[in-house]
C-alpha cells in the first residue's frame, strides 16, 4: 500500500526525494529537538500521481485527514474551529529548492466564523483581519485562478484612500472591509463563493500547489537550473505561527555564514511584526537580524544556538526562516544555503580548516563554473568616478549593460544582442526571465535575501539590491537618482560585490583569482581557498588538462593555468594575415616549380610558429594538427571579387588578372557544403607539398629548439579521418619527411603521430584506425556535428532557442557532451582502439574539453587528458579533481 503522508516526527532529510527538501529538513530540525511548528508532508510520489491522472490519488484524502486528527488532537483545537481555529499552513517544496517558483497558501481555516473567534482569542482584531484577507488573496489567486494583480489593486488603492504608506498604516475595520472586497472580487471572477469550508479548503490547497509544478515560473526555473520536470513537488501542511502579532512578534531569514562572501558569523535580516513573506517579498525593508538582540535577547540567543546546532548537523552553511510569536521562536525552514562561488570556495576551505568536513568534500563542494565566475574581470575602482547610487552587493561580478525595466523589455534586448541590466523596485519571481536574460539585476528596495538578490545568487548573476536613493518609475521607463534621470536603454555599471552603481561603461581589470592563476600572486583569503581546492584537486584527479593553444603567448599562459602540453594547435591559423598571400600564390601556383617556391616561403614562417610554442612548452606534449580547413577559406570572398572584376569592366578598364585568376580559383573550389567538403587529411592527401612543408615545418622546429638544449616533444595529428587507408597514406607521408630532416640534420626527430576522431565512421572503425594511430584525440566539435547532422555554424542561432524550449535537450549539444549519443560514440572509440592498441593515449580537444560536465563523463570514458582554451584550464583541472573523488560525501548545493 503506497504512502502518502509522513508526519514531521517521521523523516529525515535522507529522504528529500520523497519529501522534498523543505519537508524532510523540517523532520530533521523536528528530530534535532528545534522547535519546529508541528505538520506533514504529502509526498512527491501523490504529486506525480496527481499530475499523472489529474485526479487526486485513492487514499490521499483519508491519510490527510487522519494526519490532520492527530494534528488537532495535539494543539486541542480543529482546524477552523469557530472559538479559536487552528490555522494552517500548506507550502510547496521540491528535491530542489525553487524559491518562490511555486505557491504557499496561508492561514487555512479561516472563515467568516472562525476569523472572529481568532479576533477574540488573539486580542487582536486587525491581525484576524488582515491573517483572513491574506488567505483570500493566496487562495483566490492560487487556488481559483484570479488574477492576482486585481487583489494587489484593491488593496493598493485602499491604502491609497487611507493614506497609509504601508499595510501597518491599516485598520482592522478596513481590513474588514477589504476582505468583504475580496470575496466579492473572488465572486465576481469565478462565479463561486470563496470555500467556507476549512476541510474543503486544505484539500484544494494542496491540489493547487501540486497544480504550481507546472506552471510557467517554475517550468522556467526548471529549464534554466536543470531540473527534471518529472520530479513533482512535495506539500507541507503545518501549524501556522504568527510574526504579525504585534512588537513582540516578527520574522526572519537568517545565514549561518555570509552567503555573499563565506565570512563567518550571524547574517540575515528581521522584520518585526511580519510574517515570513514579507521579509523575502522585499515589501518592506528589514533590519539586520543583529539589531534583534535588543528588540529580543532572549530569541536571539535561542536562535544563535540553534543556528550552531544546524550548521554542525548539515556541515555546511544553512539558511533559516524563523518567526517569532510574541516572544516565541519558532524555525519554519532550514536548508543548505545557497551561496555566491566566492562563498563556496571560502567556507570550503574554512570547514576543511575546523575539521567539519574533509578535504575531499570540501572539492566536492565548489565547482568549476564558481570557479571559472571569479575569473571574471572587476571594475577598476581607481578610474572609475563617484558612484551614482549605492545599494547592497547582492551577488559578485562586474556587469554593464542598458537599463531596463521590465522583463520582457530586457528578454527582447538580450534576445537582439544587447547587454541590458534590469532595474526594478523590487522582483517578483514573474521577472525571472528578465532576470535570466540581464547581466545584472538592480533594484531599490529589499534586503539580501530578497527575491532578486536569492535568484540572482543562485543563477550567478549580478545583484546589487536595496539601492534606497534610486526611484523607478516603471511607467516611465526610468530612474531618478539625487537629480540625475536614467532612461532607459542608458549604459549603467553595476558592481555586485562592491554594491556600487556606476553612469556609463566602467573599466574592468583582472580579479584576483585570475592574478593568482597569472602571476602566482596569493594574496587573500578567496584566493587562499581557491589555491587548496586547486591543490586538492590536482592531487585527485587521473585527467590530464592541456590547453588548445596556437601561439607561443597562449601556450605560456596555459602553461602558467597549469596547462601540462598543448592538445591542440590549430595551424591553419598561421596561414592568416600578412601570410595571405603566401596561401594565394600556393593556391594559384601554375607548376610545380612556383607550387614549391610559395610553400617555401611559408616554411620558415611555420617553424617560427612551432618554435616558439614548443619553447613556451618545453619538456611538455605539443600536439600539432596538420591543415584542417578548406582552402578557399584563406582565398578572398568570392562576391568580392566578382563585384571588383564587374567594377572594373563596368568602368571599360581591364580587370587585375590576379583577381580573375583568384576568382576562376574560388569558383573551381566552391562547395556547397565546405564543412562536409575537401577539409582536414583529405586536404592532404590531395594538394601536393601541403602536408610535407607542414611537417617539415615541425620537424625543423624540433632540431631548433633541441639544438638549443630544448626538450620539444611534438606530436603530429591528422583531422578528419574517417577511415584507416586515408591516415595510413597520410602517416607514410609525414613519416617520410621526419626521416627526411632526421638525415639532413643529424638530429633524429621522432614523433608520435595520431589522428583526431571526429567523425562517427572514425568512431565505429576505431579498432582498424589505431593500427595506425599512436593516439586518438576526440574533436567534439565535428564529431557533434556530424554524429547529429547539425551544421555547428548555423544551428545554434537559427533553432536551438525552440528546441531548448521544447526540451529537446537542456542545454546545447556543442555545449555540454551528449552523452547518450556523441558519448556512445567516444566509448566505442575508447574500448576499439584500447583492444587494437594498449598503450594509445587518447584525450579530447574540442570545446567540451573545457566544460565540467562533459569532463566529468571524459574522467568515466577512461580518457588520458582534456584539452581547452586556456582560460579554462584551471576549470577542467578542478572538475577533473571533482570527477576523481569517491562518489560519497558530497553535498547537493542546487
Ligand atoms: C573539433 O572538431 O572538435 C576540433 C577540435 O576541431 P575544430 O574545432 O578545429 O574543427
Ligand atoms: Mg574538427
């Protein structure tokens, strides 16, 4: 008999797939002897099944209501009960934590009764009131489907008629009378009557919140964060508390650590006379919770203590909601904190440091992506001038882009390229698109745990929030700042980590993660943490990380990342340029003899290349890939040229006959295909000297640099291989002109030489080419493209939107390794070549070399190394730690 229901008393928070987070922490606190409002969870298993058959499952009714008895039966009152209503609480709660994506309805029980019996009992009339048109509100909208906007109007232009700045300027006779507004407006939309029923209403309540799963915000924060849309959403039912009682009486959100920059010590914000809502909506603007130890000693001290408690039990930063009820404390929510990359390096490493967790877990707990943001330039405040506002830094980073000020302004501008920063007064989770398409997010009211600064710190945008001095006016579509106006579309700087905000383009410079990875400078906490997770993770991993470099500058600098070779150097991009010409003459060469001169003109230019790099990695792999692309790519545009040519005799002159010869070249070699064309080792095999100038070119460069007292270790790699006999020609060819220099120069020059596999054929022969092969490199790039048959130049812009939409894939296949398909291919390549050839060292070199996930499905694929741009190095060393730990003992920080 499947179970729905689970008391507090009965879980844990090992089973936050069943309960989800919120629900199996609130057992666990229940468990730790916190005081935890007493409640129950329905389970993610009744969500699916509602969502499933859109009916509500057999059984989970009656397992409500016994749950409910025994509720009652322990507070001696009923939900509702006319004298004095046990109210109730019903929240959403997913495996993973999607703050505000999905609904909450409080204060169920009341009704036109019962709200005067909670008058009575609580001695306070205003607060019953406003608690029932709280409910009307959720429920109307949540449940019945009223636009929410139109209870936000009614209660607006209340205030208004009142003139009350905020909801603690209204009476209890007008909260009366909005309730009485409420019910009509509730009426009036719907054609029913807003349930007087407390039973009637538990049981629609959570129906509802199992209805939120799907809905358009939490579908989008699915997308965005990688979550399975299939997981469903767990209920809490609980017992509510009250923060709105009065001055002994308030709500709070509380960090056991600094989420913005790690910093130990009590952090959070408090809003007397609240409830929970208020304090995250940003509606009013909170204090920081240090100033509760004098408005409530007493609770403060509890609650230091129980923060102590949770942050020792989790391991790991918390946050918490609590409230207190006339002097009362009670916890209403703990979870594992989400937190900035800054912070998740350095309360990694503090953790490590007081024994709380190991140094393994510490790995676990930071990522590359952290990693790879902290990398980021800063603004430099040196030159740049007085701020135009200030505010709170939110979450870290530099940002510029055009002001803003609604969502789908900053969706529309992003979506046509450009960099917006959107501004508003406050964010509300419809914004969240707007939020995901800016490189920043400002905002004038709420604290740091406010919606905007919560989502931003989780997605890794850029916050700066609560900036007091700015007036938005939405309507308008601008800002007001001590006299200064900001329309939109105006270039405004915001610094997340400083909580400046700044008119115009700020300069950036270099931050100091990216000085310590440049210049080995280890200044600072952030980069001491960062250094030890890097140690740790070198110290992990089984992957080696080379850089894909193709000038001696980049291959330093890799080699400074930590880069240990370079996987791949692109030559085709020496022939670039100055060197134009040099390629033309080739392409062009009439005979053998000017063939041979044009090549030879380009040959002490290639070696120059190879040199320098193999200076700059001396001692280490240089892997060298022969030509790859098509020719006519260094050729001149073919309209160009026929517009030039038909200028010229429009103009009765005489066309330059380089151009006419140019032209008669690009059209002989004009593909309609050119990435399916004459491309990589077929290039090879049939221009004449390409490949042996190449090799000689290495070959040359490696008697240089040993000459010189050098180690070069160069590898040559063939592209584009789709079968055995093609490499096999290639190899004897570039064997030959390796023997060739050996002789010439007395130096014998020996390298390995390998070919890329990037084409499905290359993949499903991998056995028969590593006959031949002395490693394999993975170009993942072709091979994506080929293996799904999308053009890699054109797809992304012109359909990927729709089909990420769609949920065809959750992010781009270029981006992150498809691993049921382009993996299924790299695993038969892996197991093929090793069965032909035990010692074939095999890496990968296109761009997912660089990307976590993708390295961690290379670490399981039993590949030798990784190679990506340089700036990624550090990242891919640190994934290839992370994909080396045991998988045990990590924490799930989404
Ligand atoms: C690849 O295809 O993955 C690769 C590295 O080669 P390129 O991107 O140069 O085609
Ligand atoms: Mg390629």
């Amino acid at each position: 008999m499947v179970r729905y229901v689970y008391d507090f008393t009965e879980g844990g928070r090992d089973l936050a797939g069943l309960l989800g987070g919120k629900g199996a922490n609130l057992a666990e606190m229940t468990r730790l002897g916190l005081p935890v409002p007493p409640g129950f969870t329905v389970t993610t298993e009744a969500c699916r099944a509602f969502l499933a058959t859109g009916a509500e499952p057999d059984g989970l009714a009656h397992e409500i209501s016994g749950h409910l008895a025994a509720l009652e039966q322990a507070a001696g009152r009923r939900l509702g009960q006319p004298d004095d209503p046990l109210l109730l609480s019903v929240r959403s709660g997913a495996r993973f934590s999607m703050p505000g994506m999905m609904e909450t309805i409080l204060d169920i029980g009341l009704n036109d009764d019962s709200v005067l019996g909670l008058a009575k009992v609580s001695g306070n009339e205003r607060f019953a009131w406003d608690s029932y048109r709280r409910l009307l509100q959720m429920f109307g909208s949540t449940v019945m489907g009223v636009d929410g906007a139109l209870f936000e109007n009614a209660l607006a232009e209340l205030k208004r008629s009142r003139g009350a700045v905020n909801d603690l300027g209204l009476e209890a006779a007008d909260l009366a009378g909005l309730v009485a507004v409420y019910q009509e407006l509730i009426r009036r939309e719907t054609g029913e009557c807003f349930p007087q029923s407390p039973a009637e209403q538990l049981r629609r309540a959570v129906l509802a919140v199992f209805e939120s799963w799907r809905g358009e915000r939490a579908r989008v924060y699915r997308r965005r964060e990688h979550i399975p849309d299939d997981l469903g959403t767990a209920v809490n039912v609980q017992i509510m508390v009250f923060g709105n009682l009065g001055a002994d009486s308030g709500s709070g959100v509380a960090f056991t650590r600094d989420p913005a920059t790690g910093q130990p010590g009590l952090y959070g914000d408090y809003l007397a006379n609240a409830q929970g809502e208020d304090v995250v909506a940003g509606i009013r603007n909170t204090v920081a919770l240090t100033a509760l130890a004098e408005l409530d000693p007493v609770s403060y001290e509890q609650l230091l203590g129980h923060m102590r408690t949770l942050e020792t039990h989790y391991r790991d930063l918390c946050d918490i909601e609590f409230t207190i009820e006339r002097g009362r404390l009670w916890m209403l929510q703990t979870r594992v904190g989400k937190r900035t990359a800054e912070a998740a390096f350095a309360i990694a490493a503090e953790l490590v440091e007081e024994g709380l967790i190991t140094p393994d877990e510490g790995l676990a707990r930071v990522s590359g992506d952290g990693l790879a943001r902290l990398m980021f330039p800063r603004f430099d405040t040196s030159a740049v001038g007085e701020p135009l506002a200030h505010g709170l830094p939110a979450s870290p980073g530099a940002a510029v882009g055009a002001a803003v000020f609604d969502s789908a302004e900053a969706v529309r501008r992003a979506a046509a390229g450009e960099k917006v920063v959107l501004v508003r007064q406050e964010t509300t989770p419809d914004d969240l698109p707007g939020m995901i398409a800016a490189q920043a997010v400002l905002t004038s009211r709420g604290g740091k745990t406010s919606h905007a600064a919560v989502v931003a710190r989780g997605m890794g945008r850029v916050c700066v929030c609560g900036a007091e001095e700015i007036t938005v006016d939405t309507e308008a579509r601008r800002f007001t700042v001590a006299g200064t106006t900001v329309d939109e579309g105006t270039v405004v700087s915001v610094d997340g980590s400083g909580g400046a905000v700044y008119l115009g383009a700020a300069p950036l410079v270099d931050s100091a993660v990216m000085r310590y990875f440049e210049a080995g400078e280890r200044s600072g906490a952030l980069v001491g943490a960062v250094a030890r997770a890097m140690e740790r993770a070198d110290g992990m991993r089984r992957l080696e990380v080379r850089a894909n470099a193709d000038t001696p500058e980049d291959a330093a600098r890799a080699r400074r990342f930590g880069a240990q070779g370079v996987g791949l150097c692109r030559t085709e991009h020496m022939f670039l340029g100055e060197r134009r010409k040099l390629v033309e003459a080739m392409i062009l060469a009439g005979d053998e003899t000017e063939r041979e001169k044009a090549l030879g003109a380009l040959l002490p230019l290639q070696r120059q290349d190879f040199t320098g790099i193999l200076e700059a990695m001396d001692g280490l792999p240089v892997t060298i890939r022969l030509i790859d692309p098509p020719l006519h790519e260094f050729l001149p545009d073919r309209t160009d040229l026929a517009v030039r040519i038909a200028a010229a005799e429009a103009g009765g002159a005489v066309p330059d006959p380089h151009d006419t010869a140019l032209l008669d070249a690009v059209n002989r070699m004009h593909e309609e295909n050119p990435m399916l064309g004459l491309r990589g080792v077929r290039l090879g095999l049939v221009v004449p000297g390409l490949v042996a100038m190449q090799v000689r070119a290495i070959a040359e460069a490696v008697v240089e640099r040993v000459r010189a007292g050098g180690s070069p270790e160069a590898e040559i790699m063939v592209p584009l291989v789709g079968a055995v006999e093609e490499l096999r020609i290639e190899r004897a060819e570039v064997e030959r002109v390796l023997a060739e220099v050996s002789a010439e120069s007395g130096v014998p020059v020996r390298c390995p030489v390998g070919t890329m596999i990037e084409l499905p054929r290359a993949a499903l022969t991998a056995g028969r080419i590593a006959e031949e092969a002395e490693f394999f490199s993975f170009g993942t790039n072709d091979l994506t493209q080929t293996t799904w048959g999308f053009s890699r130049d054109d797809v992304e812009a012109a359909f990927f939107s729709a089909y990420l939409d769609k949920g065809i894939f959750a992010t781009s296949p270029f981006e992150t390794l498809d691993r049921d398909g382009v993996g299924r291919l790299v695993r038969i390549a892996v197991d093929e070549g090793r069965a032909a050839r035990p010692d074939l060292k095999i890496g990968v070199c296109g761009e997912h070399g660089g990307d976590p996930e993708s390295v961690h499905f290379f670490h399981t694929a039993g590949l030798d190394y990784v190679s990506c741009s340089p700036f990624r190095v550090p990242v891919a060393r640190l994934e290839a730690g992370r994909a080396a730990l045991p998988r045990t003992g990590t924490s799930d920080s989404r």
